[in-house]
DNA sequence: AAAAAAC
C-alpha cells in the first residue's frame, strides 16, 4: 500500500499530514500527487468525500516552496463554486501548511473587499475564489493573473450547473498557458469535456471508482405526511424524538431558502437546537452556522442545497429531506452526507401525495425501492377536515383564503402563541423556552434566536419600492405573489448589525 | 416546486 511518504512530498509537508493524523493516501491523492508534482496537467474525477481537496493542496504546497509572491500577483488560483468550499479549502491550507510561510487569501462575496485587497496586496501564494468575486477584483485592476502558475479548477460539473462556465472560461484564458491546471469533476457531461479539452495540456487521468450512488451503510426510509408545511414539520419533529440518541447531529435539507427559515424558526421554537444554512443568508452567519454545526454546538442545520455537495462536515449520523429534491441526482448528494467513511447513517425523506413522480425519478435513478417507515402514502388518513389541520389552517391563511405569510407573521409578534403546531413537548427542553415564546420583535431571517430577544427595532413598516431589487433574479411573473415572499424572506439581511454581530448572537442555543 | 454566485 503507498504511503504519502512515498508520493514525493516535502518533509514539512509529510510532517503537516502526519500530524493531522493521516498515513494512508486516498485513491485520488495516490494517482494525483505524483502527477501534479512533475508539473503534469490532472483531470481528476472523483466524488467529494474522496480527500480529493489534499490531492491538490498538497502539492501545492509543495511546489510553492520555491520563490514567492509578488503583489497583486498571486501564483496559484483555485476556483470552487460556493464560498463555504471555498473556505473550506482555505482551512486545508491552514492545515496541511502550518510547517510553511505562505500568504492565502480568500475572495469570496458577501464580505468587504477591504481585506481581501490587503492580502491580494501583499502578495497571495494561494488565491481562492469564486468566480464572481474573482472577476470583480479582476475589473477593479486589483489583481493580475499573469503570475498564476497553478490553476485548480474544482467541482467543475457543479460550476456548469450553476452557470459559472463562461466566467471560468473568461477566467482561463487571463492566466498564461504556461500554468500547470488540475481540474476536478465528480461527473463528465459533454460540456466539461469539452472544457478539459480546451484548458488542458495532455492532461494525467486519474479517475476514482465513483462510490455506487448510494453508499451501502446509509438506510434510507420514505415517512408519508400531508402536504400542509404543519404537518411536515410535525412528522419531522416526530421522526427527530424517535431517533433519540441515535441521532447525534441531522442536516435537514428543504428545497427553499423560505422553507429553510421557516422550519429553522418552528424547530428552535420546539426547543431544538437547530441552525440553518442558506445562500442567503448573511456570510458571516453562514458561516457561523457551519462551523458551530461541525463542532458539534448545533446538533441540527436545516439547510438548502448549498450544503448538499462538498462540504466537508464528517460524521452526521442522520440525514433528512424535508422536501424531497426536484432533481434526483441532488437526492444522492444530500443523503451522501451521511454514511461516510463506511460508518453507518439514517436518510429519512418525508413524501406527500405531491412528490411522487420526483420519488419515482430517484428510485429509478438509485435502482433500488427505498422503504416506507409506516406504510405509504395510501395509509394516510384524509387530511383536510381534521382538527388540527383546520385550526392551523385558519391562523396561517388570508381572508381570500391564500397563504399570506406577512400576515401571519405579523399575528405571531402580536399574540404568540405557546406552541406553534401541535403542542408536541420539545424533546430534551431543558433551558428557558420561555423566553422564545415570549413577545418579541420580527424573528429574523437568519441567524438564531438571540438576535430577536435583542433590542434590535421592529423592521419599518413596509418596503419603499427602492430596496427591493437586491435579490430580484426570482420569476418573472406573478407580481402578487412575489410580494408576499418578499415581504416575508425579505427582512433586513440578518438583523441589521452590519459586520458587526455581537458575539453572544453567535451563541447557538443549547439545550 | 429550486439553489447557487458580484455589486
């Protein structure tokens, strides 16, 4: 079996990776490192989850051991789609090079660009970006790509999918041909052929056995609800308490940013100690959000697909979809975050009479029937008429009978009600629920609980026309009902404290 | 029925 000693790397650099505690390279890092250390070009295909990002930090790191940076000039660039990748690798740089003296700087929106520049001024050995971000330095001529001597395209197939390939391109053809480019995809469509083919120099192929859709250790089960959003969120918290200690920290992946808020309220209401992680949501709080859930301070992240691929959060034991994704391949990736590494894990997917033929997609696509818990859908009782429904029905809903969330949301403030759905106990309540429960100004979007109990103002009454725009890429049509969205999803981006959160906000709910 | 990413 190859050792990482025997793949070429710089002492420092086995000294870094053997005090993170790895001996044995991966696949992908044994067929990839050599090959990068002799300055090849590497199409690597792989999965996240394969330690496909060591197979390009560290030799890196390697080759960067000579020479240094100047300003504005960095030497490397490592593209990733979504700015926690993108801090995420930047994490591995701390991690594997703490035996070296290298500048990384990380470009990614959402934050100032004050420090950004700063760093890009004192020269970057290891510029990380997304594409966005990148480019808009680029305009503002404070960055010069003419220096770049590795390019490290990553997740490529997702960046197609986000739209990003024509700024990829862009940027591509900013940095000499004379780079070294490692190139990363879990899948090849024929678009990113295509891409490999025109940024590639004879690139050194190292393809890793794709881990058969769905790993083996994870049990997936299919639990039937009603369709009314109180209804899931009772299943699901039904589902939570039966798992018990069994479950020691869940993503529970909804397909919208408003559903992510929503049930991250409901779940923090119920005494759940739950975060949540949408794109957005503040930068700062996201990551907050990630890195108290990876260090165990959150035992629940409700989240959107931004959390589906990549991220690097080990060990969650239980994976839920709230809403079952549209696209089936997203099914794959969000239950692949549990089940890694060969321990075993839970995916549970909450289905309704609405999301049968996106079951079907993924079934076929799995090949495999995934289980019921408790019967299927034809052995839920008739929904509409029961008390329950009925009662919530009337408190969630406008006069002309559709759903008016702004509404609502504004009964909430002005009589809270002790237990939002059914009363169902929160599980292991402990702490002072009270609290929460208690009048309190517009729970905001984002970030936990701590913030409403602040003595932040009630937002302004309604929107001025004027502010609305920033986030104006939703649907075209139907004006009404975007307004209704908005004037829910639309609270002043988490809580108004600008860059500067109190630190006791940031304090996850333990319970 | 979506999300993500620049301002």
């Amino acid at each position: 079996m190859t050792t990482f000693a025997e793949l070429g790397l710089s002492p420092k650099i086995l000294a870094a990776v053997e005090a993170a505690g790895y001996t044995t390279p991966t696949p992908i890092q044994a067929g990839a490192i050599p090959q990068a250390l002799e300055r090849k070009d590497v199409l690597g295909i792989a999965q996240t989850g394969t330690g496909k990002t060591a197979s390009f930090v560290l030799p890196m790191l390697h080759l960067l051991e000579k020479g240094r940076a100047r300003a504005r000039m960095p030497r490397t660039l490592i593209l990733e789609p979504t700015r926690e990748l993108a801090a995420q690798v930047e994490e591995n740089f701390v991690k594997y090079g703490v035996n070296h003296r290298i500048n990384v700087a990380l470009l990614i929106g959402g934050v100032s660009f004050d420090e950004q520049e700063r760093k890009l001024e004192r020269g970057a050995d290891v510029l990380i970006a997304t594409p966005g971000r990148l480019l808009d330095h680029f305009e503002r001529g404070k960055l010069l790509l003419t220096g770049v001597e590795i390019l490290v395209i990553d997740e490529a197939d997702r960046m197609l999918d986000m739209g990003f390939i024509p700024d990829i391109e862009r940027i591509c053809k900013l940095i000499p041909f004379t780079r070294q480019t490692l190139f990363f995809s879990a899948t090849m469509p024929a678009e990113i052929t295509k891409l490999t083919e025109q940024f590639l120099h004879s690139p050194a192929r190292v393809e890793v056995a794709k881990a058969s859709t769905t790993a083996k250790t994870v049990t997936q089960r299919l639990v039937k609800s009603a369709k009314k959003p109180w209804d899931k969120r009772a299943v699901l918290r039904d589902l939570i308490q039966a798992e018990g200690d069994d479950l020691k920290n869940a993503i529970i992946f909804c397909n919208r940013k408003m559903d992510v808020s929503e049930l991250f309220r409901s779940l923090v209401k119920h005494g759940f100690n739950a975060g949540a992680l949408h794109g957005d949501m503040d930068q700062r709080a996201r990551m907050t959000m990630l890195s108290n859930f990876k260090d165990g301070n959150l035992q629940l992240l409700v989240a959107s697909d931004v959390a589906a691929r990549g991220l690097d959060i080990p060990d969650v034991s239980h994976v839920f979809n709230y809403d079952i994704p549209i696209h089936a391949e997203d099914y794959v990736h969000r239950i692949g975050r549990t089940g890694r590494a060969g321990r075993s894990g839970k995916a549970f997917s909450i289905i309704t009479g609405a999301d049968t033929k996106y079951l079907d997609a993924i079934e076929k696509m799995i090949g495999e029937k995934i289980e019921w818990l408790d019967g299927d859908l034809s052995t839920l009782p008739a929904q509409e008429e029961t008390e329950e429904t009925g009662r919530r029905g009337r408190n969630n809903r406008g006069k002309n009978g559709k759903k008016s969330r702004d509404k609502d949301h504004k009964e909430k403030q002005a009589q809270p009600r002790v237990a939002e759905e059914k009363t169902a106990e929160a599980p292991q309540a402990v702490a002072d629920i009270s609290a929460l429960n208690a009048p309190q100004p517009v729970l905001p979007d984002n970030v936990s609980i701590g913030t409403a109990v602040t003595a932040e103002p009630v937002r302004p009454a309604p929107h001025k026309n004027g502010h609305e725009d920033r986030r104006q890429n939703h649907n075209q049509n139907g004006q009404q009902n975007k307004r209704h969205r908005r004037d829910f999803d639309d609270e002043p981006s988490p809580l108004g404290f600008g860059d500067d959160i109190p630190a006791f906000m940031l304090i996850p709910i333990n319970i």
